[in-house]
C-alpha cells in the first residue's frame, strides 16, 4: 500500500459562522489575505509529502468553505514544478460541470508535460451541489460525463490528423493537444464509488477505483470491481487499481493523536452544514434512484459502525475509527488499524490520506506526516498480500 | 401504460394516448366545449380543485406533458418550445381543432408555445400566472428560483399542504420526481424562459384573458407588466387572496371567471 497526502485546504476561520458552508455562504467572510496564507500553507505541507517519499492528491470544490481548491489541474501546476518525486493525483476533476472538456484535456497535458509524466486523473460526477455554481443542466448529467470521458481520451490518444467532434452534448471544429501528454497512451485514470454497481463499470474499463469515507462499504465496491474487471480482462486486478480515503492522525503518543483527530474531526461537521435542497438538485439523480433514496431514508447513506449504527455526524473519535473514517494513535496503532481494515475490505493498494484535515495546524501537520510516512509508510509498503479465498469470508 | 390512480382526480378519466408514438396520460372530465388545460409545476394532478369545477361547463382535456406524472417524453424533447410542436401533434391526435386553452404557471408557457406556432387552435386563452418571458435582468430576479428553495419552503410560497416525499406511496413518490426532473429539464436554465418569447407573442391572435394572484409569493409584481406589454390586447385582472397557484386557491373564482369568459 502506499500513501497519498491530501487535504481539502479548508478555509477553517469560517467555520465558526453559523449554518452553511458551501453554496450560500457569502464571500465577504473570506478574508483573502488569510485565504492566501493558509493556500501557501497547504502547498508547503504538499511540498513536505514529496520531500518524504509521499504521493500527492488535490481535489477542488467551489462556493466552499471547506475547500478553497477551485481547480485541482491550477493547484498541481504549481506542484508539478515545486515536486520532483510524488505522482499527483487530481481527484478529481468534476467533468459534467465542465462545460469545455476540450480545456480540461489541455490541462491534462499541461501538467503532464510540467511534471515528466507523474500525473494522475481522476474524472468524477462531483458534488451535486456544485450544479448551482456550474449552472449546467442537471438532467443528463452521466450521459454528458461520458462524452466528455469519450472526447478527452480521443483527445490525449490521439496518434493521427487533428480531429473535429461533432457529439450530443460537445462540439469542437478541430482538436490538437500542444502539448500533447508524456504518458501515453494517456494518464493513468481514476474514478470513484460508493456502491459496488458504480464500481463494476470501472473495473470493466480497468481505472482505478477510488471510495471516499465509506467504511465496510468499501469492500462490497472493491468485491464488484474485482469481479468485473477479472470477467473483463480475464486476470485478478493488481492492488494498485483500488483506493481507499480516510483521515489518519499519528503522534508519539495516543493523548496527541486524539488532539489531532478532535482537530480534524471538524472536516466532517463542516461538510454536513449544507442546506437539504442543494444536495440533491432536482433532475440530477434519476428518478428511480431518488425513489430508492426516500424510501431508505436520511441515513441509509450514512456510514455504519461495526454495531450497524450509522455513525452520528458529530460522532466521537472512537465512534469514526468504527467505522474506518479515521485511523488514530501511536504509528504502531495506525499500521495496525490500517492493515486490519486493509484485510477486512479484501485489500488495496492506495491509502488516500487526509493528513491535513479541518483545523489540523502547521506544526501538528507536519508532525503527523513526518511520522506517518517514516514510521508508518515503510511497513504498510509491505503489507502481506492477502490470499484471495480470504477476502470474500472477511468481516465488515 | 399503466396511470396510476389519482383520488382527487376520481371525479373524471386518466387514461393513456399515444401522440405519434409517445404515450401521454391524459385526464378528462365533464361535459360541453372543449378545454385543454396545461398543468403547471405542481402537475395534474395539483390542478384538481380547478379541473372539479371547470367540468361543469366544459369538457375538460388535461394531459400530463411529455416527463410529467406518466407521460412518456420522446429523447430530444427537452424545450418548452419542443412541447409547443409536441402539443399541436396531441391536439391533431384528439381531433381537436380549436380549443379553449387554459395554461397555469408553467403550463400558461406552453400554452403561449402552442399559440405562437399555430395562433387560430384557441377559441381563447387564459394564462394562470405565467411563466415563460425573461424572469430576470442579470441581478434582478422577478421570479423566485424555486430550485433554490427548500421544499418546505417552496411549498410555504405555494400554500400547498405536501406530505412528506418519504410517506408517499411509491407511485406517487414517482410521480413526484417525476414532475421535479421534467420541471428542471425545461426549467432549470434559462430559468423558466424563453429568450425568444417575448418576440413571439404578438403573434397570438385570440382573446386572451391574464389572471394573477395577489399574493403570489413566485412572481413579482414587475413581472405582470412583461406580460402585458407582450399581449397588449389581453384583459388582466388581480385575483385576491390568490397566491400563485390559482387553480388549487381560488378554484370556484376562477372558473366562473373563465367560463364568463369562453362565452365573451
């Protein structure tokens, strides 16, 4: 397994103003000179992660202030010429709210070409709340994702004449990528799930496989998308096709690691402040997904504990190491709880670490990945391969 | 196709129509000139108090558009302009060559569609606090974004009593989805217009009779003027204790108002 450092760049001041966060939070609370502060903070603590032999992932949300990433391909720009080692990974770039994929396939290159070929892509449906801001038509959304997924590998593929697209949704008279990718035929791609229906069609394209906080559902989506992709390609996949994210807290001891993690805990109650009719925009879901989702009721969604409770949003720290959210302690502790869930969810090759989450400040970020990637990195790289008859009888 | 039954419908026909292969569910009621009736965001099935009374002088034509309730909408259906094509193909499919046109909110844009394409299919119209001129002038709004209010909220501006989505059975949760998914998809942006409307709309040439509630808690007041200066030769009249959906708050009101009307 290996590590990715990630963090949401969260403007944090915020969160102490009441009710929302994302969408209707106004501007005027943002105090840009902070925000520049803690942006330069965020890209020196991604800057530690390369110097010690970590990877790097960048997302990017808008009218957030949880994430002050408006475009992971501009952040890992910048990164693609102040690191030397680390892949960078954009997970992800949110493609139907995109409205010209042509430019995305441009920064694609871009920074593949700034960075010798270490980046990595991960296209995504995004937040359904961020169609307020995009203003892109929410009905159709997966069919408009899928032809700008088309058009883009055609785009960084392309080995012949230039060509024009003339598609339902895109239309472009001509397309030639100068620069065109190092990495051929394209980047290696991403994507993400939250159930094992989602994670079947990637393994059948053979991306990686991506599941964000999901806890024991992340086994059910690694099963699917191993069962796919050996029907699709006719071999088991290799672990590096599937990624798990999660907050890690380490310190020396449990006492400063709990600190750390009640410092971080604030990620999740920030990203719950949204009000209830931007989460689910009407005409985004399809209709019978949405039927489904009312009749399961609110925290069906919600991931569970190994009781079956779902964890409550302000949960204790104990209750979201339950539930595989967060994995906290001495580096001892944290290779332990990782290499059990690793085992429970039938293994995986990529940990996307929240090491910077919330109000984590500079020092304890600092602290907290100089540990994990010395004491905690090397032995999660040798984690035992777990046999494949195992990991369907696992717990979880 | 299968309709689901609607009890406040009972007093009339849900049944299915085929407009040159899309299957359309089609309520119908009552007894005399025809009618066809365009529901507006809340659906047919929202319009019922109207429809009770309007089937006492006509015989009442109120379809569910294509995406609404069970009505089936062909792919590249995705314009009201689109529905105003698409609803002079059902008119043709009833026989029906000329009509009282009623259009509530979103349905008095369709109607305004119909009528710009083929302006003799109206005996008259009447337009329910419509929609389908520009709702607002880059940081001015005239007309609320309902796909920003919460639903308890919208139904609050809508003085509507809606059970919670989650109690409904699983048809009319459906439903419900339904009409919220077509209603983005004709809606969401330009929200709730027709940029090309306004240049349009003088070519409807029937008697046309505007109606807006007082207490509208959707559109504002500026925007009754848009439509006026577009159809300077429709009769407009406030009706009170109105909010926007006429039809479920004053429905006795108004349809005396527009059987008067019909009669000239």
């Amino acid at each position: 397994m290996i590590i990715w450092q990630f963090t949401e760049q969260a403007y944090h001041p915020a969160f102490q103003t009441p009710g929302s966060m994302r969408v209707t939070l106004p501007q005027h609370l943002c105090d840009p000179a902070e925000a520049g502060r803690l942006l330069n903070r965020y890209l020196d603590e991604y800057m530690l992660a390369d110097e010690l032999g970590l990877n790097i992932m960048v997302n990017e949300h808008h009218a957030a202030a949880t994430c002050m990433s408006t475009s992971c391909m501009t952040t890992l720009a910048i990164l693609a010429r102040q690191t030397s080692r680390a892949r960078l990974l954009a997970l992800g770039i949110p493609l139907a709210n995109r409205s010209n994929p042509l430019r995305v396939a441009e920064e694609i290159s871009l920074v593949d070409t700034l960075s010798n070929g270490r980046l990595e892509i991960g296209l995504v449906k995004g937040a359904a709340y961020e169609l307020f801001m995009s203003n892109r038509q929410p009905t159709g959304f997966m069919d408009r994702f899928w032809e700008a997924h088309d058009l883009i590998l055609a785009a960084l593929t392309n080995q012949g004449e230039n060509f024009s697209w003339e598609g339902e949704h895109f239309h472009y008279r001509t397309v030639s990528m100068w620069p065109r990718p190092i990495q051929q035929p394209h980047p290696p791609i991403w994507m993400t799930a939250s159930s094992a229906g989602s994670a079947r069609g990637y393994g059948r394209l053979g991306y990686t496989c991506a599941t964000f906080l999901s806890g024991a559902v992340a086994r059910s989506v690694f099963s699917g998308y191993r069962e796919a992709y050996a029907e699709a390609h006719g071999r088991q996949p290799g672990l590096d096709r599937l990624a798990y994210l999660a907050i890690v807290a380490c310190a020396s001891d449990r006492a400063t690691a709990f600190r750390r993690a009640e410092a971080m805990k604030s990620y999740f109650t920030t990203a719950a402040r949204l009000d209830p009719q931007f989460r689910n925009p009407w005409g985004f879901n399809p209709v019978e997904a949405n039927v489904r989702m009312l009749q399961a009721g609110p925290s069906a969604m919600r991931p569970r504990m190994r009781n079956g409770k779902p964890v409550p949003v302000d949960g204790s720290i104990e209750e979201y190491m339950d539930a595989g959210l967060m994995f906290v302690g001495t580096p001892d502790d944290v290779y332990e709880q990782l290499a059990r869930f690793n085992e429970e969810t039938g293994g995986f090759g990529n940990l996307l670490m929240m090491g910077q989450a919330g109000e984590l400040d500079h020092a304890d970020t600092v602290d907290n990945l100089t540990l994990i990637a010395r004491e905690v990195a090397p032995r999660l790289a040798k984690l035992p391969e777990i046999p494949l008859d195992m990991r369907y009888e696992a717990v979880g | 196709m299968v309709t689901d039954a609607l009890e406040e419908l009972g007093f009339g026909t849900l049944s299915a129509l085929d407009v040159l292969g899309t299957q359309i569910e089609l309520f119908t009621a009552g007894e005399g000139a025809p009618l066809l009736f365009l529901h507006g965001i809340d659906g047919i099935e929202g319009a019922a108090p109207l429809l009770r009374e309007l089937a006492r002088d006509f015989t009442v034509l109120a379809p569910s558009h294509p995406g609404f309730g069970t009505s089936q909408r062909p792919p590249d259906l995705n314009r009201v302009d689109d529905l105003g094509y698409f609803y002079l193909d059902l008119m043709d499919t009833l026989g029906l060559r000329r009509s009282m046109i009623v259009g509530s909110s979103f349905g008095g844009w369709v109607a305004t569609e119909i009528l710009t394409k083929e302006p003799d299919r109206a005996t008259g119209l009447v337009l329910l606090s419509p929609l389908g001129l520009r709702t607002a002038d880059r940081r001015e709004q005239h007309v609320a974004d309902i796909f920003m209010l919460s639903r308890q909220e919208l139904n609050a501006r809508l003085n509507r009593d809606e059970p919670a989505l989650s109690s409904l059975p699983e048809a009319r949760l459906r439903r419900a989805m339904r009409n919220d998914e077509a209603l983005s998809l004709y809606g969401w942006t330009p929200y709730m217009y027709n940029p090309k409307l306004a240049d349009r709309l003088h070519r409807i040439s029937c008697r046309t009779l505007i109606l807006w509630g007082e207490a509208d808690a959707i559109v504002e007041p500026a925007y009754r003027n848009a439509f006026a200066a577009a159809l300077p030769a429709a009769d407009t009249s406030l009706i009170e204790a109105g909010g926007h959906r006429l039809h479920a708050d004053q429905p006795q009101a108004l349809a005396a108002r527009i059987a008067a009307f019909a009669v000239g």
